[in-house]
C-alpha cells in the first residue's frame, strides 16, 4: 500500500510542477498577443477575451502552486487526512524529515546535509 501513496505523492508534485509551467507559458504567450497586435493577423478576437485567457491561464498557475504546497500524504506513516482533522497542522513538524516529492522518511545522510548536528536549519 506504501507503493499506492508514494506514487500520488510524486503524481501531484507533477501535476502541480506541470500546470505551473504550462500555465506561465500561456500567460506570457497570451499577454505577448495582447502587446503586439499587429501578430493577430487572421483571428478577431476581442482584448476582453485575450484578458480573460490570461485569467484563466493564472487559475491553472494558482492551482498548480496549490498542489505543489501541499504537504506529503502517507497514511502508512501515520499522517492523518488533513480537510478531515483539526490537528494536521500539529502533524507538520514530523514531516519535516521527509522527501518533498515522495513522503518517505529521509536518511540520515540526507537530514544531515539539510539540519546541522544540532538539528538547525543550515
């Protein structure tokens, strides 16, 4: 069951890492169409409506950004559903010590490199 959450894990930080990209890409093609019109030669489409892709194409930025925030979600590890209990928030420090793209508990090689000994933040 490990297997199923480590691969939502990474499938999210994708999917977020992907409409990020995706929806940057678009709002800077939309808004360089909107600057230069004279590169609007065969369509007839209105600024209210190139203003609109704009917006849309940010919506799938913040989305994206949103999923990329998220914490790691390993139920096997004992995390607990965090729409459905008031104390996810307490759970964030145990999570520290985890791979951002999979949840699973890093070495201690890998904490060192990141925290000292003393266990602060390098």
């Amino acid at each position: 069951m490990a297997g199923y959450w480590v691969f939502h894990n990474v499938f999210r930080r994708l999917m977020g890492l992907w409409f990020v990209t995706l929806g940057s890409l678009a709002v800077i093609v939309v808004a360089v169409w909107l600057i230069w019109a004279q590169l609007d030669t065969t369509t007839h489409v209105t600024i209210a409506e190139k203003v609109a892709g704009i917006g849309a194409f940010s919506l799938a930025i913040v989305w994206g950004v949103f999923l990329l925030r998220l914490p790691t979600y390993r139920p096997d590890l004992g995390d607990k559903p965090w729409l459905m209990s008031s104390a996810w928030a307490e759970q964030l420090p145990s999570r520290r010590d985890r791979n951002w793209w999979t949840g699973s508990p890093k070495t201690e090689t890998q904490s060192a490199e990141r925290f000292g000994s003393d266990g602060a933040a390098v």
